[in-house]
C-alpha cells in the first residue's frame, strides 16, 4: 500500500490538530506544554488498512474456534495414557498436551484479537479526566462529626457509663468461647514427644526385607535403615511412629569409633542412630562411609557417627539421639531400651 | 410525573431489548449512577500496569481450575492400597489425598491439564504479585492516599504465599510432606507454646490423621474467601483512587489521562486476561509441575534429595538453612534459637515491607495526595532500600537452594553457607550505596540533557581544528517531563530557642527524623534539578555545546 492511495483529506495534515502543542513559553521553558496531538495510526486515515485489521481480529478469533473443535477432538480421540515423544521436551503425555495446547491457543487467539482490536481499531485518543481529592469537604466533615456527636448523645453511652462498662465486659468476653472450642483440636504435648515406640527387648528390623537383623548382616560401610519390631506399614499408627522411631544403622570399626559412651552403645562397631534430624524433623540419608558423616539433604546438617553424631556442620543445633543395642538369644539386634532422649527437632519442654 | 410518563413511554416504545432490560435493573440496582462515573473511566497505559492485572487474572484462573480440582480431590489421611494406572506404584500404601491426586493426574481425562494450570498459575500469581509490589514501591504509587490500598495488596501476597503453602501439601506425597515437617519442625521450636501449637495443628503428633482435612479448609475456603474479598477491596480503591500516571505533557497531579475502560480497557484488559489465561494453559501443556509420582507418598522417614520448596518459601529456607544452630538450655527448658530466630525474621523481612510508606511520609511529613509516579531514580534514598531488600531476598533465595547451587556449580556447600552467612549482612548495604550512586549518576545525566541537550552523534569540527559533539536541544514535552519531579528540602529541627530565650527540648522522634530527612534529602541524596535561570543562562548565550 503506497500513501497515493490514501484520500487527500484523510492525510495528518488535512486534519484538525487536537490538543495544539504548546508553545514554548519565554518566562518557563519547562512549562507544562499540554496534551500532545493526536498521531493517527494507519488505519485511522486508510480504510483498507483498517479492513485488514478487521480480517485479523476476525482470524484470530477463527483460529480460537478451531483450537476449541481441536480440544475436544483431542479429549475424545486421544487415549489418556498415551505418551509421545515431543522433541525437545522428551516423552510426555499426549493428551495432556494436545489438550493443553488447544486450550492455550483458543484462549490466546481470543485475547490476541481482542487487543489488536482495541490497539487497532478502537480510538487511541487520549483523554484528560479530572482528579477529585479523596477526602471530603469541610462542610460534609463537619456535617458526619455533628451527625456522629448527636447520635453518640442520644445513646447517652458517654453518660451511662454502667451499660458502656458492661457492654464492653461482655464483648470482651464472649470471644473467650470460641477460644475454649479450639482446645480439642489435639491432645495436649505431655510427654509424647519424649518416648518412642522403642523399648528394651524389640529387635531391630530391616526397613527394606522386614526381617530381624543380624550383627552379620551389617556390613562395614553399609548404611541399614530400621524399625522396631511389630511395627507394620498398615498400622493405623504407623506414619506417626515411624516418625520418632525411624534408625539408621552403621556398622564402624570399634577402634574407630571416638566416642566412649558411644562405643559402649554399640555391639561389635554396629551404632544404630535416630533417623530423624534434630534440626527440623528431615529424614537423614546419606552416609558418607569414609569419613562416617551422616548429611540430612532437606538442610544439610551434617554429624559425625564415630563421634556421638555430633554436629559438624550446619543448622542442626544438638547431636543425633543414640539407641542402645545388643544381641538377644537368638542371635538378632535388639534394643536395650528406649532412646534416652527425644528424638528430633529441639523444643521448649526438651531442656 | 413526568419522569414516570417518559420512562413509561420508552417502555412501550420499541426500545432495543437491551436497553429495556438496562432499564429493568437500573430500577432496581441503580446501575446507571454506577455506570455513570465508571464505564467511561480513564485509565493511563504504561506497561507496568499489567503486573497487577497479570496477578487478578492468574487469581481467577486459580479459582476456576482450583474448583474442577476440588469435585475429585479427597482430603482424606486414610490409608490405600494403589491400585490406579500408574503401573509402578501399584501396591502401594498411600493416603487418599495423594490416591485421589494419582486419579486426577492419570484417570481423569484433562484432569492432569488443569492441575499444571492450577499450579503454574500459583507460582505466577505470587511472582506477579511480587513484581506489581515492586513496581508500586519503586515508582512511590504507595504514596498517600494510596497506603491502605498498599497494605491490602501486602497482605494478598502474604495470604496468597499461605495459600500456596497449605496447597502444595495437600497432595501428601513425599516432597510436600518434608514441608509439613519443616514446618512442624519450625512451631516445635516456638518458646513456651510450640509443642501445644504443634499438637493443636496437627492432632496430635506428626503427621498424625488429620492435617490434609485440616488444611484443605484453610485451602479452599479461608484464605481464599479473606483473599476475595481483599482483591475486590483493592480494586475498589484502585477504581476509586483513579490511577496514578507519570509525568509527561498534560499530565498534572489533578487529571489521569488515558483511555476510556469501554471500550478500550474493556477489550484490552478483557483480552489480556485470555492472553494470560493462554499462555499458562500452553505451560501446563508442555512443562510438567510437581510430578507426584515421581516422588511417591509421603512417609516421615523417606525423603529425597534436592528438596525444595516453591519460589516464594525459598527465602524463609534460606533463613533456616543458613542460621547457625543455637540451642539454649536452662532449668530444664531449651531456647531453640537456630529455628526461631528464623521464624521470627521472616514475618520481620515482609513487615519491613508493609510499614515503609508510613515511615516515608513520616520522614516527607508530606500529607498531600499523590498520583503523579516518582521515577524511581528521582527517589535514590527509597530505591536503595528497595533494591537492598531485594537483594536480602536474593540472598535468601541463594541460600535456600545451597545444595542445587553445591551441585550445580561444583561449589562446596561450605563456602556457599559461609558466602550466605555474610551476604545476609553485607550485601544489602552494598546494594543500597551502589543503588544511590547510580540513581545520582542517572539525575546528573538528566540535568545535563535539560541544560545541554540530547547527544545527537554528530561530530563536527570548528574552524579552528577542534572537535565538538553537537547537542540537539530537547523539545518542551520532554524539557517538562525531566524537570516535572518534586524534590524535598530536608525537615531541619526547629528553632530550640523561642523569643523569650526559654530552650525548648527537641524529642528523640524529632532528632531521628531530621537525620532520616536529611538522609533522605541531603546534598549527598539528591542532585537539585536544573532551575528555569540556569537554563536561561546556559541557552542563552550562542556557541553552547
């Protein structure tokens, strides 16, 4: 489209200037110089130009429809377990995408035409409205203060100062209910968070086979998760005690183990540990078996197993909890008693 | 009567029906005094006004999706058997809550679409939020009357940061679950009541049965309906207060210019919430989020590495991680520092945030309205404590993905501890000073263009051998919007001597505030904009460059 084409009377120039530009004023040259005038667009001054948006805006809203017929071709046609192989995402799951991608484009292609519409097509003149304060005039001010005052006088709540006390009283207290209605939201702490579910006399069973553990089963360098005897997972109580009774086993040379109550704790190098970090409450569960650092991979909390996993690094603020063990008649781990301290994250009763 | 005669009139006139029905509710709902000041309302463009529009609509679409995600998510802590078609998991034990969450994601068709769509739009409200607060704060939009409307939009990203957290944990798998416990862990360590506030939240101890159910509530139904009403709140204002705009030609303190919401904000805020809408559907559509079966059901002794929580908890990780882990104990009770004080400086980080524009127009004293927008380096003082506190964040956020940066970068988790440790005091004040001097460096560089005008890249050469830069004087538009800026005088402590000799005591208030001002509006805080005679004096004379 050459500018030949475009009427005469069309052009900039032919028209009316909105908003004169100010001219530079002698006394302030930063002067506020006004609204600048209006710059036509293309399709302002050409019609055809502006028939072209409107094929455009008409388009996009085309492709939004057909996207829409595509999205439930693609709910209907499409197994939902099919997966496919979009380079460079990888494999993923067709529906989901073909169904997402339908929708993206029916919704983008409405608000795309929608705002080459507006940008377009619509007037792009600018407008001044007036800005009005937010507050109020004196006079309305005035007018809510004494309308407030008469009606604070006729409830004579300043005067009658038995009925504002008591009002107050009961307001005051009525909230107190539903306070009091908060308290069975759990049982209170008590001792809870002190015992476990271990005790003298429970073997130790192996996380991943659910069989007792014996000393031989433990390998120098090996990291051995376990859990008391008896628990099973479909307990009803399961989650909420593996939470405090999670172990992990190692096995160290007794010569290396720094420790001395440590040392004592253990049977034939093999130390068992709660599992869970006392910094916030993670799993622990990497073990590094050169150095026999434990890391908690939530915080990185890491503690020293042949010393009383103490805290070497991290936010952790006080050693991992350890468990007594030795052998039992017929030869498998077990527990000597409960752990001595609470196990995992500190807090205020712990002490 | 007559009123009545001529509505009747129209009424039995042919009428469009759109206007008789128009006509029906405004006789009961008085719609056209609403219409009135509304329908024609001006709104300035500036790109940085979508950032709030981006977060209202991502706020919709999260309403909308949350809706079909509720009709088959059971917030339930009993224990199933999987029996879905997920075949690696089959077997398997796992709350109903992650059960049904496997079903909405494999057997319910679209239902992994829209739960991608509800997450993506999460993680983009919030990020919208985040960056519709900057810009508020860096262009002094928060400025009276302005600051209730700044409070309500705070306590939506608080909300909406609560809303994200309780949602994420409502799948129940094992990502989301070592949240809880971090979580748990966090309230245990609350002086005197933690333990109570634990057992209270949870029922009991962790996880217990119910925490899922309980959570669920708080998900779909509390924070949502305070956060609702919260937005309607703020758009109230927003409509109320007309909005801000930057100084430019024609643009004063008591218009707003722009164009009118029917029919152009109508089509184009209209349009840009399906171009929102679109473009997180195409996201949900091509990049997976929160795969839970890859992590598998939450167990309180399983966890996997790398776990992080989304963006916006990154920073309260970051505090926890990099705390060193004091423990106090005496009379048989211990002060566990290493996570309180953590849990007390991230609500400390937000309010910072929440108070400042009662601080600032405490320092101005400054009690006018303001709708023309501060560029941000006309504000050096406020756009350095903005950007440190990014910076803090930053820092933060570094902080809580030191293990991902560990491995990433082949660093030792060590020194980025240690780097974090550090950071978290020094780099915010070397962010603030770098920030201000490149705020003063950016008002010289505006002085120098008024007075001397607009490098033009033409070289020229004088007759008698030197080279010189031709300057291009600015146009008046652009004289008016470099100089339109207010600078404040420093607030000086009054006389303390009154006319009869009697001192009169400066309060501490007083004092501080005179030294913030000063601060604030000092030699040092700002370069004085050209005035009309320096111009005069400078254009005056010819042979200027």
């Amino acid at each position: 489209m050459s500018s030949q084409d475009i009427p005469e009377e069309n052009l900039p120039a032919e028209q009316d200037a909105h908003g004169a530009v100010g001219v530079a004023d002698d006394k302030n040259p930063f002067a506020d110089p006004g609204l600048p005038p209006h710059e036509h667009r293309v399709q302002d001054i050409d019609e055809r130009a502006a028939r072209r948006s409107e094929r455009t805006v008409a388009m996009l809203f085309t492709v939004s429809m057909l996207a829409t017929v595509g999205f439930i071709a693609s709910y209907v046609g499409i197994p939902h377990d099919k997966s496919i192989f979009v380079f460079p995402i990888g494999h993923i799951n067709a529906l989901n995408f073909a169904l997402g991608l339908t929708l993206g484009l029916a919704l983008f292609a409405i608000g795309a035409g929608a705002v080459h519409w507006a940008r377009t097509l619509m007037s792009d003149e600018e407008v001044a409205d007036e800005r009005h304060p937010i507050e109020a005039p004196p006079e309305v001010r005035a007018k809510v203060h004494a309308d407030f005052k008469q009606g604070a006088k006729e409830s004579a709540l300043g005067r009658r100062k038995l009925i504002r006390n008591t009002m107050f009283g009961a307001l005051a207290l009525f909230p107190l209910s539903g306070v009091m209605l908060l308290r069975d939201l759990g049982p209170l702490p008590g001792t809870k968070l002190r015992h476990t579910m271990w005790r003298k006399g429970l073997q130790l069973v192996n996380m991943n086979t659910n069989e007792p553990l014996r000393p031989s089963d433990v390998a120098v360098g090996s990291l051995t998760f376990a859990k008391p005897e008896g628990l099973e997972e479909h307990d009803e109580e399961f989650q909420t005690e593996i939470a405090k009774a999670a172990l992990m086993i190692v096995r160290i040379q007794p010569d290396n183990i720094k420790d001395k109550r440590e040392l004592e704790w253990s049977y034939e190098g093999i130390v068992a540990y709660s599992k869970i970090c006392t910094h916030v409450g993670c799993p622990i569960s990497l073990y590094e078996q050169q150095t026999h650092h434990v890391l908690c991979p939530c915080h990185q909390s890491t503690f020293d197993l042949s010393d009383g996993a103490r805290v070497i690094f991290g936010p952790a603020g006080h050693a991992l909890p350890q468990l007594r063990i030795g052998v039992n008649d017929q030869g498998y781990l077990e527990a000597l008693g409960d752990f001595d301290e609470p196990v995992g994250p500190a807090f205020w009763e712990r002490g | 009567m007559s009123t009545n005669e001529s509505s009747e009139s129209r009424a039995r006139g042919k009428a469009p029906a759109g206007e008789r029905v128009a006509d029906w509710a405004d006789g009961r709902l008085g719609i056209y005094s609403l219409a009135k000041s509304n329908m024609r309302k001006i709104f300035p463009d500036h790109w940085s006004f979508m950032l709030g529009e981006v977060c209202l609509y991502s706020f919709i679409i999260i309403i909308l999706t949350g809706v079909y995600l509720t009709l088959f998510f059971h917030p339930s802590m009993n224990e199933v058997e999987y029996h879905g078609s997920y075949v690696p998991l089959q077997g398997q034990l796992m709350s109903e809550a992650f059960n049904s969450t496997m079903h909405i994601s494999f057997d319910v068709r679209g239902g992994l679409l829209i739960r991608q769509i509800h997450h993506w739009a999460a993680l983009i409200f919030l990020a919208g939020m985040f960056v519709h607060m900057m810009r508020v704060f860096f262009t002094g939009a928060f400025r009276k009357p302005r600051e209730v409307n700044w409070l309500f939009g705070f306590l939506l990203f608080v909300l909406g940061m609560f809303t994200g957290f309780t949602g994420y944990s409502l799948p129940d798998d094992l990502l989301s679950g070592t949240g809880v416990r971090f979580m748990e862990g966090a309230i245990l360590s609350v002086p005197v009541v933690g333990t109570y506030l634990s057992f209270f939240l949870f029922g009991g101890e962790f996880p217990g049965g119910d925490f899922v159910a309980r959570f669920y509530s708080i998900h779909v139904l509390l924070l949502p309906g305070i956060m609702l009403g919260l937005l309607v709140a703020h758009l109230i204002l927003v409509f109320y207060h007309k909005h801000t705009q930057f100084a430019g030609p024609g643009k004063t303190n008591n218009n707003v210019v722009g164009m009118p919401l029917l029919p152009v904000y109508m089509a184009k805020a209209g349009g840009f919430f399906f171009l929102v809408f679109g473009v997180i559907a195409a996201i949900a559509a091509i990049a997976s989020i929160n795969p839970i079966w890859s992590m598998g059901p939450y167990r309180p002794d399983q966890v996997s590495t790398g776990a992080q929580p989304d963006w916006y908890m990154g920073f309260s990780e970051g505090l926890i991680r990099v705390m060193p882990g004091w423990e106090i104990n005496f009379w048989g009770h211990t002060l566990v520092l290493g996570v309180f004080i953590p849990l007390v400086i991230f609500p400390l980080v937000l309010v910072a945030i929440a108070v400042y524009p009662f601080i600032e127009s405490w320092v101005t004293g400054d009690k006018r309205e303001h709708h023309i927008l501060d560029r941000p380096r006309n504000a050096p003082t406020r756009t350095a404590f903005g950007v440190a506190w990014i910076t803090w964040y930053m820092v933060l956020l570094i902080g809580g993905g030191n293990d991902l940066w560990a491995t990433h970068f082949h660093l030792s988790i060590n020194a980025i501890t240690w780097f974090v440790r550090v950071a978290f005091f020094v780099a915010p004040v070397l962010a603030f000073v770098a920030t201000k001097r490149i705020c003063l460096g950016l008002q010289r560089r505006d002085k120098d263009k008024v007075l001397h005008g607009r490098e033009s890249g033409i070289i020229k050469r004088l007759p008698h051998g030197e080279f010189i830069e031709v300057h291009e004087p600015l146009s008046q538009e652009q004289l008016h919007t470099l100089t339109a800026h207010e600078q404040y005088a420093p607030a000086a402590i009054g006389a303390t001597v009154d006319e009869n000799g009697v001192e009169r005591k400066v309060k501490g208030a007083e004092k501080l505030r005179a030294k913030l001002s000063e601060a604030y509006y000092g030699e040092e805080s700002q370069i004085p904009k050209p005035t009309v005679e320096e111009y005069k004096e400078i254009t005056s004379g010819h042979g200027h460059h």
